[in-house]
C-alpha cells in the first residue's frame, strides 16, 4: 500500500466521524433550539398576564381611593376591551395563547367572561356613585366587584403559576437533549480514537523509521562520508526516496575520485557526465577545461606581465611628484573653507533655536485654546446635568404628593378602623408631614438650580469670547513659526552646502594623498610583479595538460 492510500484512509475516517458528531451537534442544536423558542414564548405571554394582573390591582386601588376620598367622580376604564390587558388579548393575546399548552390556552379563554363582566359592573359603580351619599355604591363595591375581581385576579395567578409549571418542564426536556448531545458525541469520540489511534501510530512508526534511515544518509553525505548506504526495501514513495540516494551518493564518489585527480594536477582526465540534468558532473568537466585552457594562458601572458611591470614604475614614479604639488595646494583651500563652514554653522544654530522658541509659543498657545474648550463643554455638561437634577426634583415632589395622598387613604382606612386605627392615623400624620416636607425641599433646591443654570450660561459666554481670542493668537503665533521654521531651514541647506563642499576638498586631499602613496607603491609593486611573474611561469610548468 503507497504512503499517499494510507494517509488518505487516516483523513477519511477522520472525516466520517467528524461528520457524525457534527450530525448529532447539529439534530440534537436544533431541538434545543425549538425548546429555548418555546420557552421564550411562554416567559413573554406570563410577562403579559402579570402585567394585567397588575393592572387590574392599580384599577381596584383607583375605585378604593375614589370611593375612600369621596371624589367627585370615578375615572376608570369600563370598557373590557380597550383596557391594556383587553387590547392585548384580542390582538395578541389569543394568537400567542394558540402556540401554548392545552391547559393554558383553556384557563386564557376562561378568563374572558368574568373580565368584561368585572368593568360592566365597574360602569354600573360609575352610574350609582354619590359623593354626597357614598353607602350604595360602597356596598355594591364590596359585595359584588370585589368577589369577581378577586376570582379574575386568582385566574391570572393560576395561569401565570401553570406557566411557570410547563417553562420548567421545557426546561428539564432541553436538559434531557444536552445531556444526551454528550453522551453519543462521547462514545462517537471514543470510537474514534480507538479506531484511528493504533492505525495512525502503525503507519507513523514505518514512516518515521524509514526517514530516519533516509535522515542518517543524508547526513553521512553532508560530512562527506559518500561510502553509506541506505538499501531500502519498502515499495511506496519512501523506498523511491532512499534508492534514489544511494544513486546520488554512487554518483558524488565519482566526481570526488576526479576531483582527486585534479588536486593531484592532472588535467587530462575524462569526466563522466550522467544525464543532461547533471550539473555537477557538466559544471566538473567544464571546471576541468577551462582550467587547462586558464593554464596556457596564464604561460602565454606571464611573459608580458614582466615587460609590462617594468613601464608601470617609471610612469608611477612621475604621477607621485605631480601627487605631492596638487596635495600643498588643496591643503590651503581646505583651510578657507574650513572658516566659512563655522560661520555658517553658527547661524543654523541660532535659527534653528528661534523656531524651537516660536513652536513652543504655539504649542503653549494651542493647549489654552484646548482648555478653553474643555471648559466649555465642561460648562455645557454641568447644564445638561441641571436639567437631569431638576426633572429628579420633579420626580421627588410627585412622590411627596403619592405619599400625600397615601397618608391620606391611610387615614380614612384609620378612621373606619376607630379605637384600634388610631395609631395608624397618627403615623399617617407623620407621612403627611414628611411628605410635605419633601415638596418644600424640592422647591427650594429646583429654584436654586434654576439660579446656577443662569450663572453657568453667563460663564460659558465669558469662556466663549475667551476662546475666540486665543484662536487669533494661535493663529498669529503659527505664522510667526512658520516663518522662523523657513529661515532654519534655509540656514541649515546653506551650512550643509558648505559642509559638502568642505568634505568633498578633504576628500580630494586624501585622494591625492593616496594617489602619491599609490604611485610609490606602484614603481615597488611592479619590480615585485616582475619576479612574481617568473615564479608563475615556474609553477604553470608543473601541470599535466590534455593533448
């Protein structure tokens, strides 16, 4: 079996079992999925039936307060279908109830009649009210609305109680799911691992004994060592790998016994050259040639070097005099330039600290224009939190005013009460009082604010002229800078130019100066070149070439 079938079978029952858990991962998500839907189905339509339980006990405490206080009228809505929870029934309510349990969808529909019937008799109350004379409609309060808003009101905790019943039994069954999500992606896992572990480790240990003997060769051949070889049995691409080295190591032994021979020097040997792809056998044989045909040449030319090393040295010996003259006189032009190059400099530096100064100014300038700004929309912040305060306060003297008029209910429901309400009357005074108290308090911070908010709006006028002032500023400053930064500028072109300049004569100095060094050593060099030369044609002489 080749190394690539093997592989291949590896990453396909990887992808198989892959496949199953994300199979499992995915029916058993989607159940889970219906189940959370369900669920926030249902927590949303409770939401709505505690909201009309709610409701109703507000609508119950409006008559109880109209009929406590004796108010000129009773303002309720008697109208079972356009109370909030009548619209939400016969628009939303009855469609979100179809999608609930059967139970639940019965108790909703149950509860329909004895709704509209408890604002029917709401609209008779309406009708038999009497400030002036209060019993009638106080009796036919408690003996006929109460008992059938107090069995509505138990309806509603029923269904919203048997709503809770069937969210937590939703609950447990997406549990349930979970639970066996896990367990049939565990056993797949373990299956898995059971199956592919012992045939992966199979095929990787082959593999990784078989590149380990491949590694070991090529190591061998890395020292040089090109007598190792591999002796591969193995059929799939592996195999193909270590016979294929032990062809390159036979190979590299013959071009090392030519190599040999050429450090020996004998030129004359054939190199064999395996393939046209072959190119250390081609790049050997052509080293081999162009050797031979380097070494005639070099015997030819040998002969001309010393002739020639002889006119070199007269002619280095007149270009070091002419060296030494041109070398005086730009030592004196250096010095000239030298002088100027401080000057020059000298008025970059004092340029260069002008515009440091001028950009300090603007940087100063630019972080009082930022204050200035930051003050101002601190300014505006402290008003917009006014406001905040001031709707706070409103809120405040609304609650005195609720707990006014709780303390007030208290009182009534003290005075039915008679001997054993009289302690509850008196801490309903003390409501009262505190109440008012907290209205008083209200007032007088409201009014305060109201006369800081004046004085904040004059400050942020005074701040925004202040602004306006330090932009011009800014402004003037930065032109000032920009034009300081020019004269820097151009002062360090100018002193960088007559730097170059310096530079460039110390550089001719120096090359004249080697130039007349050079010429010396030139007329010495080409004596020595001539008694190299005849070294060379000595050495050439010892070569065996190929005829």
């Amino acid at each position: 079996m080749s190394l690539f079938t093997r592989i291949l079978g590896t990453g396909i029952l990887g992808v198989v079992f892959a496949v199953i858990v994300a199979s499992i991962s995915l029916v058993c998500g989607n159940l889970h999925g219906k189940n959370q839907d369900y669920e926030n189905h249902n927590q949303v339509f409770l939401s709505q039936i505690v909201q009309a339980e709610n409701a109703h006990l507000v609508w119950l405490q409006s008559i109880n307060t109209a009929l406590i206080l004796r108010q000129p009228e009773i303002n309720i809505q008697t109208d079972g279908h356009k109370c909030a929870f009548g619209i939400w029934y016969y628009a939303e309510g009855e469609v979100m109830a179809e999608a609930c349990c059967s139970d639940l969808k019965e108790a909703f529909h149950d509860i329909e009649p004895g709704h509209l019937k408890v604002h029917d008799l709401g609209n008779e109350l309406i009708r038999i009210w009497d400030p002036k004379n209060p019993q009638p409609a106080i009796d036919f309060y408690a003996n006929q609305m109460l008992p059938l808003a107090d069995s509505l009101l138990g309806s509603l905790a029923a269904i919203n109680k048997r709503g809770v019943q069937e969210i937590e039994t939703i609950r447990a069954h997406s549990e349930q799911i979970l639970a066996t999500q896990y367990m049939l992606t565990v056993i797949v896992l373990i299956v898995g691992l059971i199956i592919l572990i012992p045939f992966s480790c199979a095929t990787a240990r082959g593999i990784a004994r078989s590149l380990h003997q491949c590694v070991r060769m090529a190591e061998e051949l890395q020292v040089g060592n090109v007598g190792h070889r591999v002796n591969m049995k193995r059929r799939d691409e592996i195999g193909i790998l270590g016979n294929a080295l032990d062809r390159a190591a036979e190979m590299i032994h013959g071009v090392a016994r030519g190599a040999t021979a050429i450090a020996s020097g004998d030129l004359s040997i054939r190199v064999h050259v395996a393939s046209e792809e072959d190119m250390l056998g081609k790049a050997l044989a052509g080293m081999v040639k162009d050797f031979g045909e380097s070494i005639e040449r070099m015997a030819r030319v040998s002969g001309r070097v010393a002739n020639g090393a002889k006119e070199v040295a007269s002619a280095a010996e007149t270009l070091s005099n002419g060296s030494q003259e041109s070398a005086t006189s730009l030592e004196q032009i250096t010095a000239s330039m030298g002088e100027i190059s401080g000057q020059t400099k000298a008025n970059a530096e004092n340029a260069g600290q002008a515009r440091d100064l001028a950009q300090q100014a603007t940087q100063a300038a630019t972080e009082g224009q930022q204050a200035m700004t930051d003050m101002n929309e601190a300014m505006d912040r402290i008003t917009k939190n006014s406001n905040e305060i001031q709707r706070v306060i409103k809120v405040i003297d609304d609650i005195a005013f609720q707990t006014n008029l709780l303390a007030l209910n208290a009182a009534v429901e003290a005075a039915r009460a008679g001997q054993h309400g009289k302690g509850f009357a008196v801490v309903a005074e003390e409501v009262r009082n505190l109440a008012a108290r907290s209205a008083r308090a209200a007032q007088e911070t409201s009014e305060l604010i109201s006369k800081s908010g004046q004085e904040i709006e004059k400050g942020g006028e005074v701040a925004a002229h202040t602004a306006t002032v330090l932009n011009t500023i800014v402004t003037e400053i930065k032109q000032t800078t920009d034009l300081v930064a020019g004269i820097a500028v151009a002062s360090q072109e100018q002193a960088q130019g007559v730097g170059q300049v310096t530079l460039g004569l110390q550089q001719i100095d120096a090359v004249t100066q080697q130039n007349s060094a050079a010429a010396e050593e030139s007329a010495s060099a080409a004596n020595e070149m001539s008694g190299m030369a005849t070294e060379l044609q000595q050495v050439v002489g010892k070569f065996k070439l190929a005829t």
